[in-house]
C-alpha cells in the first residue's frame, strides 16, 4: 500500500515538472505587442529593480567622480594663482623699497649738506643694542659725531672711534654712553635721553607739570650740539611719576626697522 503511494506521487511530481516545462515553452513562443514573450517580460521585472539599482549607483559615482576631478583642477589652479600673487607681491614690495629708498636718499640730501649710504658689516651679538661697524672710514670722509640715521631718517646714532680707512663704529643712542638731547612733540618738555644697552632709552628727570602719554612722539632738540633738531627718535612706551619728576620710557624707531643700510649725514 505504501509502495504504491509512494509510486503515485513520484507520478504526479514528475507530470508537474513536464507541465512546468510545457508552460515554459509556451510562454516563451508566446510574443506580446513588444516583440517580448511572456517569459522574457516576467525576467525582465524581475531584473529591472536590480538594473535600476545599478543604473542609478552609477549615475552617483560617476557625478562624485565628476566632482572630485573638478575640485582637484580648481585646487590646483588656486595653488597656481596664489603661488603667482605671491610672486608679484613680492615684486611690488622691491619696487616700492627701491622707490623710497631713492626718494628718502633725495631727502636727505636735500636737508643736509653732506650724505653717505652705508652698509653695516658686523653688530655685536654680545651687546646687539651698543653699537655697530660700517663698511665706510676716513678714506670715504667719515669722521667722528657725525650723526647716523635709518632710512626713514630716523636717528639711530652717532660715529665714534675706531676709524679706519675703510670701515668705522656707530654708537647706537640706546648704548648708556653719551645721551641725546630731545623733548615730548606734544608739549615740548625737554630732557636727556640715554640708552640702557636695551631696546628703549629713558628721560630720567623730566618735570612733573606736563604730562606725558603712551604713544608720544620724541624729537631731537639740538641742545647736545652734536644731533640736529627735529629728527625723529621713537615715541613713548611707558611713564613712571615721582615726587616733581617722571621717568619716561621711549623705544626707539630704528629698533623695530632694517638697519642693513644708513645714511651718515654731516651737520657742519
């Protein structure tokens, strides 16, 4: 009994299977208005998820790589152009110092009498605010007090010895040797300025009755008889009041400046 239900539904799986495959053949000679058979169509939906799936992963990847390459381009021509700027800057900035640099020297020698544009050839590193040596001597007519200044003719200092044929000293007014006689733009209060081997130079015993602010502009006065009247020396960084006296602070400008080259003036 059981062999023979065993045998029946072999039987009837495989006239299932045979009419499976009929049905398939069937369809597949079967052509819709599409020129596609019924199970080219069922395939077809199937598939067509999948295929919209990847047509649009495509479509992102392609877009994405689309807008790497053009970031990249627009980098690197930014990079170029920048690189370019900085080339003309730097341009602009050599002719705008040749430009002052001759305008100044014009200056100059207008004012004074006698002018010689040096170079300094050595500072001590020991004391970088004492002094410093020029490639100029007595054989280029150097001599001594003459007064020095930057090329913003602001005072920087004066000739002392050593002088040789071919190179000299420079006091900085900043070296506690000697001393500048000047006075406050703004209210004309005078006194003696002398350097501390340091960045700033000081009027220890300036009258209490005018005062003094942050950011004063400091003159010479032309009271030492060696530096002549209204160069320009620094401004006011700091004030200390005592009892009937002030002591005030100036930070030179030829500190904050280039000093590879300076102007030896005569003021005979």
């Amino acid at each position: 009994m059981e062999r023979e239900t065993i045998r029946s539904q072999k039987k009837l799986t495989v006239f299932l299977l045979i009419l499976f495959i009929n049905l398939i053949l069937i369809s597949n000679s079967v052509v819709l208005n599409n020129n596609r058979s019924i199970l080219q169509n069922t395939l077809h939906l199937a598939a067509y998820p999948f295929q919209a799936a990847f047509m649009k992963g495509s479509d992102f990847i392609a877009g994405k790589l689309r807008s790497y390459v053009f970031l990249k381009n627009t980098y690197k021509n930014f990079m170029g152009l920048k690189k370019k700027q900085s080339v003309l800057k730097y341009e602009n900035y050599l002719l705008k110092k040749a430009l002052n640099d001759l305008d100044f020297s014009e200056k100059v020698k207008k004012k004074f009498k006698q002018v010689l544009i040096v170079d300094i050839i050595s500072i001590d590193s020991g004391f970088p605010y004492s002094g410093a040596m020029i490639n100029k001597g007595y054989f280029s007519g150097i001599k001594r007090d003459m007064v020095v200044v930057n090329i913003e003719n602001e005072l920087v200092g004066k000739i002392v010895e050593p002088i040789s044929m071919f190179s000299s000293k420079v006091r900085f007014i900043t070296n506690p040797i000697g001393g500048v006689g000047a006075y406050i733009e703004k209210n004309k209060l005078e006194g003696l300025l002398r350097g501390h081997n340091t960045h700033s130079c000081s009027f220890n015993y300036l009258m209490e009755n005018k005062p003094v602010g942050t950011g004063d502009i400091v003159i010479t006065s032309g009271t030492d008889r060696i530096y002549p009247p209204y160069l320009k020396i620094g401004e006011v960084i700091r004030t200390e009041k005592k009892v009937l006296i002030q002591n005030v602070v100036v930070k030179p400008y030829f500190i904050s400046r280039s000093i590879k080259k300076l102007i030896v003036i005569n003021n005979d």
